[in-house]
C-alpha cells in the first residue's frame, strides 16, 4: 500500500513550513545582531565625545588582540554606508546615519517576527493532522506486516 496524496502534500507543505520558518528565524538572528552592532557603535560615538584630542585608547584588531591608538579628532568618524562605501562625519550626523539604519533594522526584525510567529502558528494548525496521518499510515504498516505473516 502506498501514502495517500493526501498525507504526502501535507508532508511537502509541513517540510516547506519548517524550511521557511528556519530561514526567517536565521535572518531575524542576523538582524538582531546588526541591531547590537549599531547599538555599540551609537554608545562608542556618545563616548568619544566626551574624549579630548589625541586621546589614547585602546583598539581591538581581532577577538585577542589589540593595538593602542591616538584618535587626532573624536569628532570626525568614518561611517560605513554601503557596497565599500564610508563618508566622513561629524558624530551628530554619524549618530543621525546610525538611527537611521537602526530604524530600519528594527522595522525589518518586526517583520521578520512577524513571519516566525505566523509560520509558527501555521505548523501548530497542521501539526494534528500530520500526526494523525502518520499514525493511520503506522496502522497500515502494521496490518500489512501481520498479513505477510499470517500468509
């Protein structure tokens, strides 16, 4: 006896679920991430402020090193706005380009949970029926198996 169609579609549309569901919740991890990137950056710029001319600090190069340094002017920062591209800025602005792309990382992580909360929803919907066609097929199996033995 082979699955009915009806058990491999859902199957399909349950296995699709989960695969989108998986990429969302890896994208939205992505975003959340940048989101704490221009979080730090935004406290960094506010603290650099506050900092004199040719203030030495301390400048991580890697996740084990360091290299000390001397910031000539904390009051002009090169900001990264895309494909290679950085703008020299003053911190209000460098600060304004920071709230900015937060601003969009955040609309984007409301979407993003969005979709995970709603593909969520959809497999709890399907869930009792995927079991329950996999417990009839269970069945099936088991009935042939005691058929093949009675013969």
């Amino acid at each position: 006896m082979t699955e009915s169609p009806d058990y491999q579609q859902l199957l399909v549309h349950a296995y699709n679920l989960q695969m989108q569901l998986q990429a969302s919740m890896n994208e939205l991890s992505q975003v959340e991430n940048m989101l704490e990137g221009l979080s730090l950056t935004n406290e960094v710029i506010d603290g650099l402020n506050e900092a004199p001319p040719n203030q030495e600090i301390i400048l991580p190069i890697g996740s084990y090193a360091y290299i000390k340094a001397k910031i000539p002017n904390p009051d002009n920062f090169l900001i990264h706005i895309g494909r290679k591209t950085v703008v020299e800025r003053d911190s209000k602005q460098s600060l304004d380009l920071i709230r900015k792309k937060r601003d969009q990382f955040q609309k984007q992580k409301d979407t993003l949970k969005k979709i995970v909360d709603e593909l969520t929803q959809k497999l709890k919907e399907i869930e009792p029926y995927v079991t329950q066609f996999q417990q009839q097929y269970q069945q099936q199996q088991l009935n042939l198996s005691s058929k093949d033995l009675n013969v």
